[in-house]
C-alpha cells in the first residue's frame, strides 16, 4: 500500500496507474470544460480532472474534511445505487 506522501511525488503516469489499480471511484462530476473524478486512495481524497488536453490530479490533505471534499459531487451520487451495492 502505497503512502500518501509518496503518491503525490509519484510522476503523473505513476499516480494515474497507482489510481487505476488501487483507487476506487466515489464520484464523478462536470465543472465547465472539465471532468472531475473523486477517488479515494489509501484513506485519502485524490480528483482528477479530465480535460481535452491535460489531465491534473490533485489531492487532499488528509486533515480535509470529508463532507467539504464531497460537497461538490452530491448532486450527481446515485445513493441507492451505493446502498444496493452495499
């Protein structure tokens, strides 16, 4: 299992593939031109954002409260889909 701290220094193809095997997807959302993906690793918040061109990731502190990471992304979970899954 792979640190947070070390996640984030990771080259950006490394954290993508890190993100591919052992992120899991929580939610997904638009914000203008961009896809946004939440995703947790390890106890910890990682989004990224998809673009025509670039793809960013970035991470939260793991101090980050949960409920403000998740805030922007509550209109789009489909809750009884978690719980059916649950």
């Amino acid at each position: 299992m792979l640190e947070h701290s070390m996640f984030e220094r990771l080259p950006l193809r490394s954290q993508a593939e890190t993100l591919a095997k052992e992120g899991t997807i929580l939610a997904q959302r638009q914000f203008n031109s961009w896809t946004v993906t939440l995703y947790t690793l390890n106890h910890a918040f990682v989004e990224v954002w998809t673009g025509r061109e670039a793809q960013v990731i970035s991470t939260f502190r793991k101090s980050a409260n949960a409920l403000a990471v998740l805030e922007p992304y509550v209109e789009g979970l489909d809750v009884q889909r978690m719980l059916d899954d649950w």
